[in-house]
C-alpha cells in the first residue's frame, strides 16, 4: 500500500483549523468592558485583591488608559491562550484516542467562551499552566515555574486556586520529560499545594482590609482617567463579602429562570466535559504506578469540581461551566501527553472511539449557548461580522469598536 500523499495529510489539519475558526469565530466579539476595566485594577490607594495584573500593566503609565489598547492586550491574552491550547493538542504523542481528544478540545464550547470573554484573569493562570506543559522538558525549572504561579496567581485573582491550582499539581506530578523519582514528583506536588493555600490564605487576609472607600476612591480615579467609562459594578467585588455573596446566589438559584439556564447550560458544555474527563481518568489509570494513578485521577476530578463552587458565591452562571470544560481538556492534554519512560504506563487506555468524538465534537460546534451576559453565539456565516467590518470600512467610525455601556 502507498504512503498517503502530502495533499491527503494535510486534510485532518484543514480539518481540525476550520473546527477551531469556527469555535472562535462564534464566540468573538471586541473585549468587554468588565475585562479592561480589570485591567485598570492597581495598588495606588493600598492592597486590594485582583490587583497584580493591572499594577504591573500600569507601568507603562497613560498609555494603558486606553481603551483600545487594553483591548488589543486582552486580545493578546485569549489569542495566546487558545493557539497554545491548540499547539499542545495538535502535538500530542502517538497515542489512544489522540485524534478524538484533538477534535473536541478545539471543537469545544469552552474554546468559544474563551474567545468571548478575551482579557478576563482567568485566562491569565490558564497560560501558566500551558506554560508548565511547554516546560516538561526541564522538571526543576517547571517545578519553580509552577511554585511561580502560585505565588504570583491568587494576587491577579484570588480565585486562581480553584481554576488552576489542581491542574499545575497534576503537570508537577505527570508531566515531566525528565525521570524525576515518584516520591520526589509527589514532595513537589506536597509543596506546591501548601504555597497555593498559603498564597491565597494571604491574599484573603489582606482583602479583608480593603476598605469601601477605598474601592471608591480607585473608581473615581479610573473614571476620571480612562478614556471610556469603565464597568462601574467591576469594582463592587473588590470589598464584597462572601457571605453577602452567597446569600445573592441562594436567591439566585431559587428562581426558576436560573434553574432553567442551568440546565441549557449543562447540555451545551456537559457532553464535551464528560468525554474529555473520561478520557483523562482511563489514561490515569493505565499509570503502572498506583500512588501516580491514584493521585492523578483525584487531581483530575478535583480539577473539574472546583470551579463548580463559584457557584455558591458568583453569578456567572456559564462561565463557571465553561472553566469546567475548559479543565477536563487541559486535564486530558496534560494526561496524554505523558510520557511512558517518565510515568511507566502499564497498559493501553481503552479508547473511547473517535464515532464518539466526532459526535461530540459536531453537537460542541452546532451547540448555541446563551453566553453568561446574553449575547447569542454566532454561527456561519457570521453576517453580523461581516456586515460590521463593511459599516467599518465605509464610515470610518472607530467609535463602532467601544462596547456599549453595561456591557
């Protein structure tokens, strides 16, 4: 039988670059103004939590009082995000259910809330962590890049912990290119979740002390200085109460309309979650090593559950959700891309079928979800898109890319 030609390899790669323009292109829209206005977020008038990011970014000093240019940064944030995402799938080792594992983490919803939310802080951790895969090949440096993060993460977000924080467990203990021993993988990972609490224990101590005033005083700053008016209710989270919160959102989930969105919401995301964290657990537990497997599944269930706790104090009712796909795709890349001569691998994982990927993978892409502040997704051929970029060009209005007030 003849080598397939150049032309006929080539296809899955088409293949798999239009499924993920098609993930993007439904969730892409100009950053909003909750994300830049995150970004405008500083130490000036004391600690306050969610502040790192934009401290550091306010180095640069008037020049990020733009709206424009917080945007293209917030661009650069999601865009690195899912390229990277992307890379590491399209690179994965020889290896069961590769195929299907790359079709539906780019076909994924989680993928499109991405590309909808550009800029939000999540995105920042979630970097981290892809940078740790990219670091495999140097265990110690990818060891003290992750004891980095969790330094450095619950500062830009005092949620990172539960985003990120079992996943860069799971890249210390599985992921390394070296042969570091067992018990010297399951030390790091001891360490590095004792800085992760520590870190964000002291983060929440800190924001105790962040006064209402303030907060206020850094709005009435941001307001006079930025050149649009930023989301006035992104700063209320700054000296919120957690109670307080929780209350919020005990009302919240009482009423029908958000049961129901719940329930949209989980048809959307759930299949490609579920599929992507199956496979994640049957490669874990083909790990010769029982402390490895063991650990590796419990980070992996941990990671999908943690986000799901914001839901308790949060009203971002999809966005959760999407976090939660979003992990079960890192956790299976992260898996799969184990090596066997670093994490001996007992025997194959049984493979889940790529008919089931595929199906996946079609109902991700074909899927509408009402986005968490209501915007639709789009679909081919994206005419609103199209339609917008014409006005652009013939009116010359660049006023048309500031998002409207409220959004």
């Amino acid at each position: 039988m003849s080598a397939p030609s150049e032309s006929t390899r080539a296809w899955p790669r088409t293949l798999l670059l239009v499924v993920l323009a098609l993930s993007v292109m439904k969730g892409l829209r100009m950053p909003n103004r909750w994300s830049v206005t995150q970004y405008l977020f500083g130490y000036d008038f004391g600690f306050i939590p969610r502040g790192l990011f934009g401290e550091v970014v306010s180095v640069f000093g008037s020049f990020t009082r733009k709206y424009v240019v917080l945007a293209a940064l917030a661009f650069v944030v999601a865009g690195s995000l899912i390229w990277l995402v992307a890379r590491v799938a399209a690179r994965l080792p020889e290896v069961t259910d590769r195929a299907g594992v790359t079709l539906v983490v780019l076909a994924s919803p989680a993928i499109t809330m991405m590309a909808h939310l550009a800029g939000y802080l999540e995105q920042i951790g979630y970097l981290w962590v892809l940078a740790l895969i990219l670091l495999r090949r140097r265990w110690a440096l990818q060891f003290a890049a992750a004891i980095g993060g969790a330094i450095v993460l619950p500062f830009v977000h005092e949620g990172s912990i539960l985003w990120v924080g079992a996943l860069t467990l799971l890249a210390v203990v599985v992921c390394p290119a070296e042969a570091p021993s067992v018990a010297r993988r399951m030390r790091a990972m001891a360490w590095l979740a004792i800085v992760w609490v520590l870190s964000t224990a002291l983060v929440v101590v800190l924001a105790r002390q962040t006064t209402t005033e303030r907060v206020n005083a850094l709005r009435t700053d941001r307001t006079a200085s930025f050149d649009i008016r930023p989301r006035q209710d992104a700063f209320s989270p700054l000296s919120g109460s957690l109670s307080r919160s929780h209350e919020e959102m005990r009302r919240r989930w009482h009423e029908p309309a958000t049961q129901l969105d719940m329930v949209w919401s989980i048809t959307t995301f759930g299949p490609a979650t579920i599929l992507l964290a199956l496979i994640a657990i049957r490669r874990a537990r083909t790990f010769a090593d029982r402390g490895t497997k063991e650990v590796a599944i419990i980070l992996t269930i941990f990671s999908l559950a943690a986000p799901l706790l914001l839901h308790l104090v949060a009203w971002d009712l999809h966005r959760w959700n999407a976090l939660v796909a979003l992990n079960a795709g890192m956790a299976a890349l992260l898996m799969l891309g184990t090596r066997p001569e670093t994490v001996p691998i007992a025997a194959a994982a049984k493979p889940v079928g790529l008919v089931a990927a595929l199906v996946v993978a079609f109902w991700s892409i074909a899927s509408d979800p009402v986005l968490f502040d209501g915007y639709g997704a789009a679909h081919p051929p994206f005419a609103w898109h199209v339609t917008f970029l014409i006005q652009f060009f013939k009116t010359g209005d660049w006023s048309m890319w500031i998002p409207i007030v409220g959004n």
